[in-house]
C-alpha cells in the first residue's frame, strides 16, 4: 500500500498555503453606463404593458358582490340611487 506519493501530505499542502485577507478590495476603472431618456422611457413602457396584460380585465370578485346587492329589494333605493348619480356626475366633472 503507498501512502505517499510525492512525499508531501495534501493536508499540510493546504495548511501551508498563504491565505489572503478578506478585506481586500479590487479597484477598476471607472467605466459608467448612461441610459437615455427615449431607453427609460421605452423600458417603462414595456413594463406598464407587462402590467396591463397580466391584469384582468373584469374583477369577477367585484362583479360577484355587486350582483348580490342587486338582488336585495332593500338596496335599489333613492339614496343609493342618488348617491350612484353623483359618483357618476363627478366622475365626469359635473
């Protein structure tokens, strides 16, 4: 059985390897990236329809809720009714 065989053992190899410190830092030069304006704006754009397509385009939750209101005889009255009307009217700016 050889158990050795250059002589040196790899434990003491790695023990005797010089170590570097951690805090060193590495100093490029100063190379900088400038984005345009038409970039950024193209980027935004692609991200807000990034956004629109993954949005639904009904919230069937909501649809749900208003659908059972209706149902109840009890809350199509004036101040509901009035009340719709003005959201409606300044909405448009009326």
């Amino acid at each position: 059985m050889i158990d050795k065989i250059s002589g040196i053992s790899p434990v003491n190899n790695l023990q005797n390897t010089p170590k570097t410190g951690a805090s060193k830092s590495v100093k490029t030069g100063s190379d900088e990236i400038h984005i345009s304006d038409e970039a950024k704006r193209l980027s935004e754009e692609f991200y807000l329809s990034q956004v629109a397509d993954e949005t639904p385009d009904v919230r069937s939750e909501l649809v749900e809720q208003v659908r059972q209101k209706i149902q109840d005889p009890n809350y199509l009255n004036d101040a509901n009714l009035s009340a719709t009307a003005d959201k409606i009217l300044a909405a448009y700016g009326f």
